[in-house]
C-alpha cells in the first residue's frame, strides 16, 4: 500500500465511479430520513419537556387535607422553594426525556450505533435482508438510520427548547395579559418569533448529520465511505479515494451551509424592517 | 361612585420569594372601584410592580385573595350562585384587565394592526374584519391611524406605547393596569402616552396606574397609594397624600421626588 499522492492513481479509482454516486445517494438518504426521524422525535420531546403533568401537584390539589404539603406550608402560603416544593413541580415524563436528551448527548453516536444495531435490531426486529433502490442493504441502513434519528432527536430538542427560550419573556407576558392561552401563546407569539432562531439551527444539525453519517459504514451500509474501501481493498491506495470522498462531502456541506448563513442573514435582516 | 370596592377586592395579599426572605408583597388590602384611577407610588423595589402583576396572576400570590368581579382568581375553583364547583379560567378574565408594560411588549412580527387584532380575533372569536376596524378607529384616536400597516420597530417609543395601549383597549377590558409606562421614554414622549391616558381616565375607564410621574397622580388620580417594603403605607386623595402626608415614609419619599 502506497501512502504516497500519486496523481496517476486517481485514474484507478474511475471504475469504481458508480460506487462512489451509489454511495452519495446513500449518505444524503440516510441524512434525510435522520432528520425526518429527529424531527418528530425532537417535537415530541420537547412536548413532554414542556408540559405541565404535575402528579404530586395534582394529588395536592385533589386531596388538599392529605397532600396539601406539596403547595402550602403550614401557615399556608405557598412554597416557592424547597423539597416538597421541588417534588410538587416534578414532572417525570419531562424527566424521562431530559434523562434521553442527556444521554444522547453524551454518548459517542458509534457507541450507540453498535448498540442498537448489535444490540436491538439483531436480538428483537430482524430486518429481512433486501435491498432498497437495489443497492441498499435495509438490514444495515435501517438501523443506521434509526441511531442517527434517535441521536439528533436530541440535539433538535436542545435546539427547539433553547429557541424557544430565547424569545423576551415579555411577549408571553403581553401575550397572556391579552387572554391568550398558553397554546395560543405558543402559536402566534413565541414559536414565529423563537424559528428565527431555531431554523438555521436545524439545517446546520442536517450538515452535522451528512458528516456523521460517515460512521454508517463500520456497520456495514456502503456509503461514500463504503465506496473509498472498496478501492482500497482493490488497488491498495487510500489517500487518492479518500480525497475524492473528502470532496463529495465538501461539495455537500460547504454549499448547504453558504445557503444557510444567507438565509441566517436574511432573516435578521427582517428584524429592522 | 361607591364607596367599597365594586371591581376588585383585594385581601391580605403575599408574595414572598426564597421561604419569606423577601417578602415583595406583605399583607395589601384594597378596593377598586368601577371608574377609579388608582396610583400606585413608592420607591423602586417596594412592590408596586409586584402588586400590579398579581392582580392578572401574571405573579402568583403565595397567600391572599383577588375577587374580580365576585370570583376569587388566585383559588383553582369556586362556587357558582348553585353552589357548584366551577373551574376558574384565568384566561377568561385576563381579558377584562388590560396590561400596559413598561418596554411596551408589542409583538415584533406583527404588523400593528395585526398586533390590535390578534387578541379579539384569537380569543374573542371577533370577525376579522370587524376587529381591523375597531383597532383603525381605536389607532385614530390616538394619531396613529396612517402607521396600521407599521411594524413595531418602525415607531418611536412613545408611539409604541400609544399603540400598546390601544391594543389592550381593543379586548374592552373593564380595567387598565399600567406598569411605569412611561419610565423607558425619552422625555419628550412622556406628554403623548400620558395625555392618552387622561383622555381614558376622562371616559371613565378603572385605571391602575404605577408611576413616577407625580403630576399625573396629582391630576388625573382619584385615589393615590403609597407602598413601601410591600406594604400598604398610605392611602388618599391626591390632595391628602401631596398636602398632607401623614406617614414618615411618605414624607421622607416625597421630599426626594417633588
Ligand atoms: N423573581 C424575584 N426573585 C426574588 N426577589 C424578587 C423577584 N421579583 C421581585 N423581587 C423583589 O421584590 C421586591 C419588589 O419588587 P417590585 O415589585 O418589582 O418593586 P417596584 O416595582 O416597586 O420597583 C424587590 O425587592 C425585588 O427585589
Ligand atoms: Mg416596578
């Protein structure tokens, strides 16, 4: 194996074009069904982190003799602090899936990859081995497909959340001061205003997800990284298709991103109309 | 005008943050009346804002009460004239307090009138038309009715808060709740909110009103309050509390304002 650049080398890589182009469409395919996956998931999500489901703050309020505890005191006003106060708000499906958020977040996505895909997939749901568009092993993508989702599930929450978050406190307070309900508030006020923020956020995450699909291949799914080991294994050269996977990734993600920091720029334009 | 509170009865109100470390709001009572202008005056941090944002529950009270229109709004329930538990709906009558804030608050993303309209159109259910053409009249009164098609950003301060104001105005609220509406406004605008706030007070309109604009209070209030610590110091005329301050406080307070 030669480590060297050789410039004549790159005419060895020719007929394997078409892996290359089969590879392409897999990374883009894959990256599109994550973010549809993480999307949905990510609404979700962040549904259930926001909800009030109080348990113990319901108990109180329906049995105010027996967990009144959970709201007043004994001189009965109530608590701003404290761990009856903390118990009275805990929410524990919020808690769930801020637990899920967390983990996600801090584990490698390979690690969860091989879970799922050792652990999951082949123990419960065997996928029968056919092939999608005639190239694609579904056994293998799918699951692939699957981790990435459930992965940027949770960096699309963290985004929704703090895009939410973002927007003045102000304007929920003017906006509830009118009538509006908390829904309503949500609808017309906050989210219209918080998806400035949270829409360059997601196309970013899509460019993130086109390069960490690159860890699609260890379980087998043969991207564009699928397509630089079958040349390798052939000719014994891996700078040359290396390059040229390098480039397929480029020309993805550099473009998708100038379209983002325009649109980024457009909007905030908006802002001083 | 009656001499008990015939709107809003407020008792003992608290509000206490860190267990009663701070205690913003310790034990205020008082009666509003249909058609009362009520200023609210005090030193910075002794709970006007506090008092004012209980009385929408845009604060939660920890103890006390707050009846609106004979339903107490800080309980989950009451009794109905049946004797049945019904459900207080918060929503339901925040509509009838409209707010004024101190940074205006108006929604960026909207144009004015669609700013005026959201709310009766939203939560009303008015027809769509008939609400643009309440805001346009509403926008006239206060010279603004050329600046419908406007964003927010577009507009100076003082008109931000006419237009702030109308807004409320269009939910036909049966009082105004006014934080320091005027006090993040160059000096030169102060003039035209406070005039349109006159003209409200002239029609009748049950005003709140937390201010530092002591002519106002003077003028325009009927009744004027004097908080300090969160508590209910003084309460009088305009003449009784700028005449004759009883209260140390309030002498102390109105030496370093007037
Ligand atoms: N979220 C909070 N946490 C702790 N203390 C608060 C909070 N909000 C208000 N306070 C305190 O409550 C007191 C009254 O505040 P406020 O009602 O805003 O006063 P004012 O409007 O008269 O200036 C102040 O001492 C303030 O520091
Ligand atoms: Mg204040």
């Amino acid at each position: 194996m030669s480590n060297f650049i050789k410039p004549e080398n790159f005419s060895l890589i020719l007929p394997y074009i078409e892996l290359f182009q089969q590879g392409l469409i897999v990374t883009v395919l894959l990256a599109a069904c994550t973010v549809l996956i993480g999307f949905v998931l990510a609404i979700v999500l962040a549904v259930i982190r926001m909800s009030n489901f109080q348990p113990f703050l319901m108990l109180a309020r329906a049995f105010p003799g027996l967990f009144g505890f959970f709201e007043y005191d004994k001189q009965g006003n109530k608590l701003d602090s404290g761990f009856a106060y903390q118990l009275g708000r805990f929410n524990p499906f919020g808690f769930l899936a801020t637990a899920y958020v967390e983990v996600m977040r801090s584990t490698p996505v390979l690690v969860q990859m091989w879970v799922i895909y050792y652990g999951v997939f082949k123990v419960f749901f065997t996928i029968p081995r056919f092939k999608m568009l005639g190239f694609i092993s579904a056994d293998r993508f799918i699951p692939c497909a699957v981790t990435l989702g459930l992965n940027s599930a949770a960096y699309l929450c963290e985004i929704i959340r703090s895009g939410l978050q973002s927007v003045d406190g102000g304007q929920t307070e003017a906006a509830r001061s009118l009538g509006l309900k908390q829904m309503q508030n949500l609808r017309y006020i906050v989210l219209p205003q918080a998806l400035k923020n949270i829409l360059p956020a997601i196309a970013n995450e899509f460019v993130v997800i086109i390069k960490e699909s690159a860890v699609a291949y260890t379980i087998g799914v043969m991207d564009i990284m699928g397509a630089v080991n079958a040349v390798k294994s052939a000719n014994s050269i891996i700078m040359e298709p290396l390059i040229v996977a390098a480039g397929i990734y480029f020309c993805l993600c550099f473009p998708a991103s100038k379209v983002i920091a325009y649109v980024e720029r457009r909007m905030r334009r908006g802002d001083v109309r | 005008m009656a001499t008990y509170g015939d709107l809003i009865q407020v008792r003992d109100l608290k509000k206490y943050y860190n267990r009663g470390a701070i205690k913003a709001l310790d034990g205020v009572s008082v009666d509003i009346s249909k058609g009362d202008v009520m200023v609210v005056i005090g030193p910075s941090g002794s709970g006007k804002s506090t008092f004012l944002r209980s009385l929408n529950l845009l604060e939660e009270p920890t103890a006390g009460s707050i009846v609106f229109e004979g339903v107490d709004i800080t309980k989950k329930r009451y009794k109905d004239g049946d004797g049945k538990l019904v459900k207080v709906d918060i929503d339901q009558h925040r509509q009838k307090m409209g707010m004024v804030f101190q940074h205006f608050n108006l929604f960026p993303h909207m144009t004015i009138l669609d700013n005026m309209t959201l709310a009766p159109v939203k939560v009303k259910g008015m027809d769509k038309k008939d609400a643009e053409e309440k805001a346009l009249a509403l926008l006239d009164r206060v010279g603004l009715k050329d600046r419908a098609g406007a964003y927010p950003i577009q507009l100076s301060g003082g008109q931000k808060q006419r237009v702030a104001i109308v807004r409320a105005l269009c939910m036909e609220p049966e009082v105004m709740l006014f934080d320091e509406p005027t006090s993040a406004l160059d000096p030169e605008m102060v003039g035209e909110v406070l005039d349109v706030m006159k003209e409200l007070a002239r029609e009748g309109m049950t005003m709140v009103v937390v201010t530092h604009e002591m002519g106002f209070a003077r003028e325009v209030g009927n009744r004027v309050l004097f908080m300090d610590g969160g508590k209910l110091l003084e309460e009088g005329s305009p003449t009784d509390i700028f005449e004759h301050p009883k209260h140390p406080r309030l002498q102390d307070f109105l030496g370093k304002v007037l």
